[in-house]
C-alpha cells in the first residue's frame, strides 16, 4: 500500500491535507507534529535529523509531504537562525532521508521567494526575496532540490481555511479588529490597501497535494519546482471588506495606501499556476464561499473568540 509522511499535520495546511487524504484515498498515511501532537500523529521535532533518520528508518514512506515551516515573516526577521533551522537545515535532513528510502518529496514553499515587481511569475522566474521569510524559504527550496533525487517544490500564496484560531492565517487574524470597528463609538479599523495578495483555500491546496501524490502513486511524479495560487487579486482593505460582508456587519475599515509594516513585503507576487493546469490539477473555491464555511465552522467551535 502506498504510504505518505505528513510533516506539521497539525497546522493550518497540514489539517486540510489530512482531511483530503482520509476522505479521497486508502493509503497508509502517517501525521507528525511537534508543538500541537494530536490522537494518531507521531511526535517529531524536524530540526532533529537524528529523529528524522529514525522516523523515516522505521516508517519507510513512499512520499513525504513537508508542510511544517516557520511562515511568519515578523518572526523570521527577529530570529533568522530559527527560521532557517525550520526553514532550510530541516528541509535539508527530511530530504538526505528521503534520498536513502527512494521516497518522492513534496516541500512547501512561498511566493515571498519573488520580490513583488514584475508579477505574474513563472516557476522559472528569478527569485529575489526582500526580507528573512523568503530568503529561509528560497534556502529551503534549494537545499531540497540540490539534496533529493526525487523532489517538487510547491511555491503557495498567502492560506486561509479551517481554523483553531483567528490567528492561524493572516486572512482570519483580520476579524477581531473588523468586529471591533463595527461597536458603537469604535475606532475605525486601518487595512493595508498597497499590497496585492491572492488568498488561497487550504482545502483547494490539499486537494492539488492529493492530485500531486496520486501521480507519485501511479509512477508519475512531478519534479521540479510547480505552483498553486488563488485568482482572485485583493489587499488585505479588500479582505476586510469581504469579510464584514460574510459576517453580516457594517465595519469601520480605512484603507492604508503606503506600505507600513516593519519587515518589508512584496507589493504583488502573483503566481503563474500554468504548469499544473497544464497537468489537469487544481480547484479554486470563490473567496466569498470559502471564507463564508471558515467562519460558520468556526462560530459552531467550542473554542470560538468574541
């Protein structure tokens, strides 16, 4: 039976994967998580390549789907050393293990790698990241492609979906300060209207995963370095909008049309999706359906913030 290694199941993508996994096939899957280990999921620090070596060693997967990172570009610039031992030295061991079983690896990446300019980009596009994030991640891609013999790098934009947190996707982390604006004498809410993102359901992302290892599965695994977007062009003041919309409240929001934040963003990395559509993979759920089943399931969760 095929069998497939998940890295940060427990994360905002690693749960949708899992979920389209469980649903969508029969193979032998085995979840790993570190901070947040869940029934059925095996404890693994990724930084260790010691215990990577061993886990690998012991549960001999065919794919290995890497989706535990360090994502948050704030964090990374503060402390890059920890961002590249995620980012990059973990990449690098997971990949040295993979080569030894003859697994196939599928790594996530970023569109942070591009520095915004001159969007669409082209998975062959120069890479040219502005701050901490995207440097560990490019690190990361290349240490991947230069370490496995059997590899693809999956490059995504900015994620949403089913959360346990408001703060788990920068799309959901916006909602309390749209409550917020909507109160009686409330400061209007100030969002960034300069950068152009492309939100993208993690549900859609785990679906092309799937699609991706069902190749591997069959003997056809894609290489490389590939891409999966959103199509959707909006700024975060956008976002907001949408968002009070789905909520059913008259939010006070003000667009901030000059970049503001301490570690520099691309404007617009809109990326090219062709390959894979070219391959017959892809979903794109419409945003205002997407974020409208986020936030009912999370209104319907236990741990639901006011």
């Amino acid at each position: 039976m095929f069998k497939v290694a998940v890295t940060g199941a427990s994360g905002l993508l690693g749960r949708a994967l899992m979920r389209e996994l469980a649903a969508g096939t029969n193979w032998q899957v085995v979840p790993t998580a570190f901070s947040r280990v869940g029934a059925g999921q095996v404890a693994l620090d990724v930084r260790d390549a010691r215990a990577v070596d061993a886990f690998v060693a012991k549960e001999a997967p065919d794919a290995i789907v890497i989706a535990a990172a360090e994502r948050r570009p704030d964090v990374c610039e503060h402390d890059p050393a920890a961002a590249r031992a995620l980012n990059v030295d973990a990449v690098r061991s997971i990949a040295s293990a993979a080569r030894r079983r003859g697994a196939w690896v599928l790594s996530i990446s970023t569109d942070y790698v591009f520095d915004g300019a001159y969007p669409p980009y082209l998975p062959d596009a120069e890479p040219n990241p502005l701050n901490a994030y995207g440097r560990s991640k490019l690190e990361g891609e290349r240490a991947l492609l230069d370490t496995a013999d059997d590899a693809l790098v999956l490059r995504l934009p900015l994620l949403y979906g089913p959360i346990v947190d408001w703060q788990e996707s920068a799309v959901t982390s916006l909602v309390p300060a749209i409550r917020a604006s909507a109160q009686a004498g409330a400061v209007p809410a100030v969002m960034d209207a300069w950068a152009t993102r492309y939100p993208t359901f993690t549900p859609d992302v785990a679906f092309v995963i799937r699609e991706l290892l069902t190749r591997c599965a069959d003997g056809s695994t894609v290489r490389g370095i590939a891409q999966w977007s959103g199509e959707e062009p909006m700024t975060k003041y956008d976002i907001a909008q949408r968002i009070a919309r789905a909520l059913g409240i008259e939010a006070q929001l003000v667009a901030q049309t000059a970049p503001t934040d301490a570690t520099p963003r691309p404007r617009d990395c809109h990326l090219d999706s062709g390959r894979l559509e070219a391959l017959g993979i892809g979903r794109r759920t419409p945003f205002d359906a997407g974020i409208r089943a986020v936030l009912d399931a999370f209104a319907r969760s236990p741990g639901e913030a006011q």
